[in-house]
C-alpha cells in the first residue's frame, strides 16, 4: 500500500494562478522574482474584469447605482486592509499609488513641517531606495540629519548599534520590516518601544512582511506603515498608508484637488476628513476594488499558514543552496536569524555577473532577479555591484527549488566547474 502524499499549501493554491501554468523557453515556468511582484490568483483578475465589465463608475460622488457599487466596493477595500493590520479604525488607511508614495506622504506632510537642523531621522544601510530618498529631500529642505543603523555580524539589523544612535535628538526612525536583499525579519516592536521612549515617530516600510505573514500595527505600535498590493497578489498603481489617527489629523494635506476637500472658494479650501484628506482626484477604483479581492484571497489562506509554509520552503532553499560551495548567500541563516527569515536568497557565485546568472537561468523557465535590487547602499556596503535573488511565495514547490538549483548549478558549471 502506498500513502497518498500530503498536499502542500502550494498544491491547494497553484490552479488559482493561471500564470504559473505555462512554459517559458520549452521550460516549465518556476517564478522566483517574488520579492518585486506576486503573481494574481483568478478572484483577484475576476475582479477586474467584474468591475469593468459591471459598475465602472466614479466613486463618491455619483448617486446613480453603478457609482453607489463602485463606492461601496472600493470603500470595503479600506475595511478589508484596516482588519488585515489590526488598525484600530478605517480612517487610519489612506490610499495611495504605491509603498513608495505613502513614504513621501509622510516625508512630505509631516517632515518637512516637523523637522529642523540638527534634528535626527534614522534610517538603516538596508532601506530599499524608497526609504532613502524621499528622507535625502527632507534633509536638505530642514537641515535634519541622517543617522544609519549598521548591519550585525550576522548581516541583520543592529539592535544594539540603533540603541547608541537613538537620543533625544531623534524624531524620526525609519526603517524596513523584512529586507528584500538581506531576507532578515527586524524587531520593529522593539524599535518603536525603544524609539518611543525618546518622542521619536516609527515609520515601517512593510512591503516584504504585509504579503508574508500576520501584521498588526496595533501590537507593533508602529506610528506609520507602508505597503504596496501588487507584492500581496494585488494589482499595481495602488498602495496604502497606515498612521495613527491623531498623527494623520495633524498633518496637512499632500496633493490638492478634488475628492480631498470640504469646501472651495476662488482663494481658499478647507479640506476633507480623514482619509479623504490625503486622497485628491480620482482614485485608482478598480486596483483598490482588486486589493481588497487580494485580501480577501489571503485570508481564505490564513497568514499564519502562510508564514509557516513559506518557511519551511526557506529552510528547503537555504539547504540545498548551501551545498554549492561557490556561493555566497547575503543575510543570516534561517537558524540564527532570531526573529526568522523571509523566503528569498541574494547571492553571488565567484566572479560570475549575477545578470548571467539570471540570463542563463531564463533559459532554463526560471525567473530570478539580478542587481541592487533597488538597495545600492547596502550593495556597496556588502561590497558587491549586484547579487542575484530568488524570492519566494505559499504557491512556490520543493520542486521548483529543485529544478532552480539544478539549473543554477549547470550555469556554475558552464561557468567553470564552480558547482562542487
Ligand atoms: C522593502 C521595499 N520597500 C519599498 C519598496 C517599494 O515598493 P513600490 O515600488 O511598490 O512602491 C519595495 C519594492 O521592491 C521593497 O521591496
């Protein structure tokens, strides 16, 4: 008698991603580029084409039925993403095009109104490019400092390093949740513990935690956070702000126009109530429509559920990558990376350019990404131009890491014998 074998989480979900099922030069697609887009499960693509082929219609402002749909729908969405977080109310969600224009928001309506020279904003040397930049534009507008938390010798976040930097002085800490080089889970409850206690606000750059595991902002204690749906089997064009009730009422509007305002004379405006306040012209209705299917999709799952797959497939990665001596993976090991590991692998292999790796690898159906992956900084930190990543999701298979280190290990050797 033979057992039947156990269906994996990737085994119950892979049919509702038509994308994965197909070929990729004679190959079977194996999609490891995770970490820049997810891939959309048919509720989320059915509600697309739902939308526009039912209740395309302007929200809010319409009172006819199309328009009452739309705005019923694309209102649920922010009900949807309030509980998802655990916010404590849904005027706490503001839409917005991405995790990168939520950051600018705040960078904009509150630090260049709160900041002064010689205030302190820290930042770490793993912020995507996000989190940096809107920060060098509030630097040099208000005179504020920039200070960087370092990398620990296990290449994650260095608690006790931020401990030092953190004084009275700072009024702003910035900092990603689950690094999309690095793959490292940092403490963010212990960073907005620690933070607090100095005045100091909390903005957290979600877009790699959000799509992985549960999130609640309310146990973080985060002051604000970002993320982007097309890395959570939404669509793109739509992105959303959390922040603390009071913290968003204080702060001024971003964009003017219509939507965001309460009344308008020829020489002054007063504005909306929260959200509205911070969402001026016509939203992207249909992408929030399909975000809020893409919540709803990943709480059939369960994010627990999800978090656990996902690490026992990490586990699986680091282990089979770990066999090839050539190597050299960035971030720490699923078994000393304290808070855990996010399924995804920078590395490098010897001397080979990591965009032939990628481009070898294609021909094999496997899509992996290669370069700075949008954090230059800590690239050159590592000491490296660019790195090549895999990253993972609840529908990736053992299987595909399979053929993906046996594909990866036949470029090692077209390369030189660099595979043992
Ligand atoms: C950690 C992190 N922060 C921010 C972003 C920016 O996301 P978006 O381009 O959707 O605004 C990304 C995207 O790769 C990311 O990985």
């Amino acid at each position: 008698m033979t057992l039947a074998k156990e269906k994996t989480l990737a085994d119950q979900v892979r049919a509702d991603f038509p994308i994965l099922h197909q070929e990729v030069n004679g190959k079977p697609l194996v999609y490891f580029d995770n970490a820049a887009t997810s891939q959309k499960p048919l509720l989320v693509i059915n509600t697309i084409r739902d939308y526009y082929e039912q209740y395309n219609s302007n929200v809010h402002r319409g009172v006819h039925i199309l328009s009452a749909k739309a705005t019923d729908a694309y209102e649920a969405t922010r009900d949807k993403l309030a509980a998802f977080i655990g916010a404590a109310s849904r005027q706490e969600i503001v839409f917005t095009r991405n995790a990168t224009e939520a950051i600018n928001l705040v960078a904009y309506c509150w630090g260049m109104n709160n900041l002064k020279r010689g205030d302190e904003i820290i930042l770490s040397v793993m912020e995507h490019h996000s989190n940096l930049v809107p920060w060098h534009f509030v630097a040099s507008k208000t005179g504020a400092v920039l200070k960087f938390v370092d990398l620990a010798p296990e290449e994650t976040f260095d608690l006790e390093q931020f401990k030092k930097l953190v004084s009275d002085k700072t009024k702003l800490v910035s900092i990603v949740h689950v690094s999309n080089t690095l793959g490292c889970i940092n403490p963010v409850k212990e960073i907005c513990e620690i933070a607090h206690k100095y005045g100091a606000k909390v903005l957290i750059d979600a877009c790699q935690s959000v799509p992985h595991m549960p999130i609640n902002v309310q146990q973080i204690d985060c002051d604000w956070l970002v993320a982007s749906s097309h890395k959570m089997c939404g669509p793109t064009g739509i992105g959303f702000l959390y922040g603390k009730l009071e913290l968003l009422r204080s702060m001024p509007p971003f964009l003017g126009g219509g939507e965001m305002i309460a009344d308008v004379f020829l020489d002054r405006s007063t504005y909306a109530d929260l959200p509205h306040k911070f969402e001026a012209g016509t939203p992207a209705i249909c992408e929030a429509i399909a975000l809020g299917a893409a919540v709803d999709y990943l709480n059939s799952i369960g994010m627990d559920k999800i978090y656990a797959y996902e690490s026992e497939l990490t586990g699986y990665l680091f282990e089979q990558l770990g066999q090839i001596p050539s190597i050299r993976i960035y971030g720490p090991l699923p078994k000393i990376a304290g808070l855990g590991r996010a399924a995804l692998a920078a590395f490098t292999a010897g001397d080979i350019h990591a965009s032939d790796l990628s481009t070898l690898l294609d021909q094999e159906g496997v899509a992996i990404r290669s370069g700075h992956h949008c954090t230059q900084p800590l690239h050159r930190h590592l000491m490296t131009s660019s790195t090549a990543r895999a990253s993972l999701s609840f529908y990736n298979t053992r299987e595909e890491i399979d053929i993906f280190i046996k594909a990866l290990k036949e470029t090692l050797d077209f390369f030189g014998g660099l595979s043992s």
